[in-house]
C-alpha cells in the first residue's frame, strides 16, 4: 500500500514507476495489491523514491507497542475504504460512458435504417435501468445490499442466531 501511495504522491503511473525503476509493469501491480516483494525489488523502489528501504518493509510491530498504535489500523481500513470507493466510482463512470456511447450508435444506426419504429428505446430502458441501480449501489442511496445485509447473511450462513 505504502509504494502505490509514493507512486500517487509523485503522479507516476504505474508504466513510469516501472521504467525507472527497472521492474514490470505486474510487478508494481502486484506489489500494490499486497503480494510481498523481494529484497532487491524493494532496494529498487527504495532507490526510485529516494527513501529509506525500511520505509518500504512491511513492520514487524512488538507486542509491547501494538497497545500505543491504535491509529494505524483504522488509518489502513480508510485507505482500504477509500481506494474500493473510487474503484466502484470509476467503474460506475466506465458503465455509464459506455451506456451512452451504445446507446447512442444504436440510437444513429435505428434512425438511419427504420426511423418509422424506434426499437433503440428498449435496450436503452433495459440498461438504463442497470446503469441506475449502479449508481444507487456506489453512490449509497440505497444500502440494500451494505454491511448489514452482508453481516446477516454471513451469520445466516454459519447458521448463528443474531
């Protein structure tokens, strides 16, 4: 998580940060999903970001000291948070760009060949509505489906009384 925010802080994408740094592409991405790295792969971030390889290495906390540091697992479950919300935010703006870019071909395509009976209509309801319920889903309009519902169906299945 640490190299995909230096990586934001610099505004590289992932293709610059793997060219100056001399690894692939997969490997920053696999690196920014979680998956450990090896030593010279993180002697090589490390040299790219100009910091400190201890930086970089994931913390082996005392049991002493985990007591004291009560932020920093809240600190990563926001980060967590607000990475899947632009992921769904994105992928809700990809759904929609495409929607109306297909809509609209069909839309031209049904006016230059039948403008007497627009068919176009119906796949734009049919998927306008799918659009719709996406944007309920990411913009939490509706919690149908939210934390609550999942925690339910995780204790229903377990076969727990709540």
């Amino acid at each position: 998580m640490i190299i995909r925010k230096l990586r934001l802080q610099k505004g590289w994408s992932q293709e610059q940060l793997a060219e100056l740094s001399g690894l692939s592409v997969r490997t920053i991405q696999r690196i920014e999903r979680g998956q450990t790295a090896g030593l010279e792969t993180l002697k090589s971030l490390a040299a790219v970001f100009d910091v400190e390889l201890s930086t970089l290495q994931p913390e082996a906390t005392p049991m002493s000291d985990r007591n004291d540091t009560k932020l920093t697992p809240s600190l990563e479950t926001d980060e967590r948070d607000a990475l899947e919300y632009v992921r769904d935010l994105k992928g809700f703006y990809s759904n929609l760009t495409t929607y109306i870019l297909v809509i609209g071909f069909l839309f031209f395509i049904n006016l230059t060949t039948s403008p007497g009976y627009i068919w176009a209509w119906w796949p734009a309801f049919g998927w306008g509505i799918g659009v719709a319920i996406h944007a309920l889903n990411v913009f939490e309009i509706t919690n149908m489906f939210g934390p609550d519902w999942e925690r339910k169906q995780v204790e229903k299945r377990l076969g727990r009384k709540l």
